[in-house]
C-alpha cells in the first residue's frame, strides 16, 4: 500500500441470499482527498458504505487502513480506528444538547466525574474550527438540517477520525446549508482530513472532488481525476447498459384520462401536475430524495395535501384517507411490502382479503368466502405456497408480493400505484409481476409505477415523468425515453 493512501479495499466481493452485490471491486482513498463515488440507484453504494463502516463483512478482500490489513472490521472499531460514517438519515439524540451529542460515549472526566466545563470548551473549539455559529447549549432536535449535519461532522473531530464518509448529506439542504458544508469539508481536507463523499448530484463532484469512481452493479467502472471527466462521461460510465437486452413488453391503445392532479402540494411535494389515462403505465423517475413516495403517499391519501386537487373520471375528489383512495378503486402496492403491505404473521386467508371489507355491505367476515377467493388469487398468480393457511412470512419475496397484488385484485381497483414492484426479488419473479402488470394495462387498467430500477422504467413506461427536489422536472414520452434522459433530468446539473 502507497504511503499515500490511508484507506484501500482489494478484490471486494459481497453477496446478500440469491443477490450478488460487489464482485472484485478495488477502491482506494489518499490523505487529503474528496474522493466522490458516483452511481445509480442500487450500484451498490450502501453496501459500500456498510462494508467500510463494519455494518457488514466482505465475503472476499482485504481492507487497509493506514498500510495496515483490517479484520472482522466493527462499526466500533471503524470508529476507533479513525473511520466516520455520516448517514444520510441524521443519527444523534435529538432531545440532547450538542455538547451531550458530541460526547456521548467518549466524556471527559476528571477522574471518576464527568468535566462538563472541559467538554463545553471542546465543543465550542471545534466548533469556531468549522465557523459554526450553533451553540453547545443547542438542543439538536431544534436545528435545522444543515446545522445537524454539522454537528455530526464535529462529532467525528472529538473522535479524532482521519476519514469521513458523507452519505447524500445534502438531500434535504438549503442553497446557504450546501455552501457551508462544501467550505468545511474543503477545511477539513486542507487539513489532512480524507473525505468519501457519495453523491447523485454531478454538480457537486465538480465543486468538491479531487477524484471520481463510478460504480455500476457492484464494479468498479471508472476513477479519474475530476479534472478528466465531464458531465456526460460520468452519466454514460453511470449507464453502460444496452437497453434491447431489458425486458420488453406489448403496447396497448391507451383511452381517455382517468385520474388527475393539479397543483397537488403538500408532504414536501410542490405543484404536482400529472394525468393517466386507460390503460397507461406512467412511470415516475428520480434520485433518492427527490420526492417519488412523497406524491404516492400524497396522492393515495396517506398524507394530507395543502393544495391543489385530484380528479377520478373528470369529477373532482377528496382522498383525505386511504379508506376514501380505496372506495374510488385505487390501490397502492408500497415499496416496502413487509412493512406496510403484508400482516406477516398471518395466514393467505387473512391477507388477501383484508383490503376488500373496505368494500363489502355486510360488517361481518365471511371465513368460507375469504378461503374461497383467497384460493382463486392463488391460482390465478401462481403463487408458490402450500395452501392459504401458510404465514405470508414464510414465502419468498416475490410470492409474498403476489400476495400483496392479491389484496389489491380483490378490491376491484381500477387505478394501481407501484412504488419499487420488485426490489428485492430474483429476476423469474421480475418478469412474472412484469406480465401480471401488463394483464391489468390489457384490461383497461392504469398503472403510475415508481421505479428506481432504470431499465424496468424504460422497458415498462408509456410515459415518464422525472422527480427533482420534490417535483416534477421533465416529462418524457416513450420515443425519448432514455436511461441517459432520465438521469440527466433527475441529477440536473443546471439546477437545483
């Protein structure tokens, strides 16, 4: 190992049960570097993350830290080690003061008591160190996003690290908070720090990186000298992918417009103007962050919008609740299929059915008829289970999304919202909720897929419409429809 380089991962290769991550990926950081990692969503960056801060273990390679081999790396012994992680979700106590976070596992004590006076002075230290006006009195709950993230960054200084890894850490920044962070990471930098700094915003690369590497599918494509890129190199190394091998799917007449929002504002999505028609697949692309589940959520009923209007079939409707959503025939399989759309400790026979009594005259369950119709949407998607006794737990993931579409089928609905229909599934899954969505646009139905997955968007979309900062940024029909397109949109290098 080069004296100077302080971090370097060898031969990298990770897997997660049926799911290939990284596979020999080389990776290496100098002291006093921003080194920027660029990819798409789900190249592999979090695993990244992980495998560097001791989340979790390479299955093969070796990781160096300052020329030394690192073993059976620890989040702890990142830490202690000198390896900061700053997620991109805030991690402290939010009641606490910023002194009390900064310190918390690492006091200073005057022999068996706590100093607080010397951890003040140390605060407020670091602090003027980063030109920070926030005080160590502050309670951190009460700062805004930018200052938070601050406080995390002096949270690593009291621990001496040597490396930072920053995570997306400016998704939900102001233009003032991005400036303020970008001065003290080139601070910290000049002062020997070494800087992981992963981003979707190529503006940010070339404000702050020293080096870039793409990644792609778990492989390292690219590093250059930031200088010897362009915008364009980067989306196409970002890319790399030939669309004719996707899956590509039949194309049906679309009808008249049958679901509408106008202006729709609120649950930190501004001025949405969309509309689907029969037997439509609108796509809805963006980075993580930009806003894609907000407006489901929004529009589903899940959260309350400030402003603007939906309309169902020309009529204006309220959808203040998912009850309301559900009674004008829309459904919303969620991204997150265990949590929010499956009772996992129970059976077929409950979950299949659940959503429908929202729609049934009687108040009463008809066990006999649940079993019944359970059956039927069994059989009628293929799903792989023993019988509808089984816990939906006990599936694998693409049967249990199955079961989730069951719910929905047997609601009758007319309008089905995607968000993410087969993250984490094996490509045999893929392909069958591939057809099942394409047997709903067959039957007149209208399909708004969210999809971090580029080629399901281009393969899969009639439309699509491109997210940014919690709007909608670019409209694209199928001719123009590119993974190129859409990243160019959804990154805006011209536009925040």
């Amino acid at each position: 190992m080069s004296e100077d380089l302080i971090l370097e991962m060898k031969g990298i290769s990770k897997s997660y049960p049926g799911v290939k991550v990284f596979e020999d990926f080389d990776f290496d950081l100098r002291r006093g570097e921003v080194h920027c990692i660029c990819g798409e969503n789900g190249a592999g960056k979090s695993t990244l993350i992980k495998m560097l801060s001791g989340a979790h273990l390479p299955d093969k390679g070796a990781i160096y830290f300052n020329g030394a081999s690192v073993h059976d790396l620890t989040p702890r012994s990142a830490m202690m080690m000198g390896i900061q992680t700053i997620y991109q979700e805030h991690n402290f106590f939010p009641l606490l003061t910023v002194v009390e976070n900064l310190f918390a596992g690492s006091e200073i004590n005057n022999g068996l008591i706590i100093s607080k006076p010397k951890m003040v002075a140390k605060a407020q230290e670091i602090l003027d160190y980063l030109h920070s006006d926030i005080s160590p009195h502050d309670v951190v709950g009460k700062l805004g996003s930018g200052a938070q993230k601050i406080v995390e960054i002096a949270k690593a200084l009291v621990q001496d690290s040597r490396v930072i890894i920053l995570d997306e850490p400016t998704a939900s920044f102001s233009q003032t908070e991005i400036d303020h962070l970008f001065e003290v990471i080139k601070r910290l930098v000049s002062n020997g720090m070494s800087v992981i700094y992963i981003s979707h915003h190529l503006e940010e690369v070339f404000v702050l990186a020293d080096r870039v590497t793409v990644i792609r599918d778990g492989r390292k494509v690219s590093t250059a000298p930031v200088g010897s890129v362009t915008e364009q190199s980067l989306i196409r190394d970002m890319v790399g992918r030939d669309v004719s091998l996707f899956y590509q799917r039949a194309h049906f007449p679309i009808g008249e417009v049958v679901f509408e929002a106008r202006k729709l504002t609120g649950n930190g999505v501004i001025d949405i103007c969309l509309d689907l028609r029969k037997g439509e697949l609108l796509g809805v692309a963006g980075m993580v962050g930009s806003g894609r589940t907000e407006l489901a959520d929004l529009l589903f009923g899940a959260r309350r919008a400030v402003g603007g209007e939906i309309l169902i079939g020309g009529k204006k409707v309220a959808l203040k609740t998912p009850l309301a959503a559900i009674r004008h025939r829309l459904c919303y399989i969620t991204e997150d299929r265990q949590a929010s759309g499956l009772f996992l400790k129970h059976p077929l026979s409950m979950n299949i059915p659940i959503v429908s009594y929202v729609r049934t005259r009687t108040p009463f369950a008809l066990p006999s008829t649940d079993v019944r119709e359970s059956e039927r949407y069994v059989k009628t998607l293929g799903i792989m289970t023993p019988g509808v006794f089984q816990i939906a737990m006990l599936l694998s993931g693409g049967n249990q999304q199955k079961v989730v579409l069951a719910k929905w089928f047997m609601t009758n609905a007319e309008i089905f919202i995607f968000d993410e229909p087969t993250r984490g599934i094996d490509v045999g899954a893929k392909e069958e909720i591939y057809k099942i969505m394409i047997g709903l646009l067959e039957q007149g139905r209208s399909i708004i897929m969210i999809s971090s997955d580029m080629p399901e968007l281009i393969a899969m979309s009639d439309r699509v419409v491109v997210m940014r900062g919690g709007k909608i940024v670019a409209r694209i029909d199928k001719e123009g429809i590119s993974e190129e397109a859409i990243l160019k949109h959804a990154i805006g290098s011209d536009q925040r």
